[in-house]
C-alpha cells in the first residue's frame, strides 16, 4: 500500500494555489480506501461479467476485464457501432458506470 502522507504531499504541490481541488482529492482518495470498497467493486464486476456471459449470445466471444471494467469481444463480423445503435434503441446507455448501482439495479438493468 501507499504511504497516506507522502501522497498527500505530492498530490498537495502542483495544486498549492487551489484548496477545492485538494479537497475534491482528499474525498476521491477517502472513498477509495473505505473498508469494502473496492472488494465491492470487484464483486460487482464479476457479477458483471458473468450475466453477460449467462446470455449466450453467439456473437459474443469472450467477455473479460477487471473490477467494473468490463470487456466484450464481438465476432469480427458485427460492427461495433451495429450494438452500440441497437443499445440504444432498446434504450441501454452503455457509457454509464455501474459502480453508482445497487444490485437491484444491475439485475433490472441486465437480467
């Protein structure tokens, strides 16, 4: 793990003239090391993974990442743009992170 401190300090230098940001900073790196966070992050992102994978969509290749980065590799034959139209007709936004959903919501939004 990183040294808290010395973090700070070197976060802390270029942004010397603007306390807001150093506060925004502080808050990011609060939420990142709160007890269960990122063991959240990695539950969600294989729980994730695995639906889309469940799907048996046979354009579907391989579906891989890590934490709530999740790839997709499609059959070379289906363009990306192709899902991306469809997505959204079928009104999916795929550039939203999931990491702000509950479970609830991962299984209304894939299942």
């Amino acid at each position: 793990m990183f040294s808290y401190s010395v973090f700070l300090r070197l976060y802390h230098l270029p942004f010397s003239e603007g306390l807001d940001c150093c506060a925004a900073g502080n808050v990011v790196i609060d939420t990142l090391t709160e007890d269960g966070f990122l063991r959240d992050v990695v539950n969600k992102g294989d729980y994730i993974r695995e639906i889309i994978k469940s799907w048996g969509f046979p354009i579907v290749k391989d579906v891989r990442g890590k934490g709530l980065m999740v790839g997709v590799q499609i059959d070379e034959s289906v363009k990306p743009f192709d899902i991306e139209v469809k997505a959204l007709e079928e009104g999916l936004c795929t550039a939203v992170s999931p990491s702000v959903f509950g479970r609830a919501r991962l299984d209304s939004t894939f299942l």
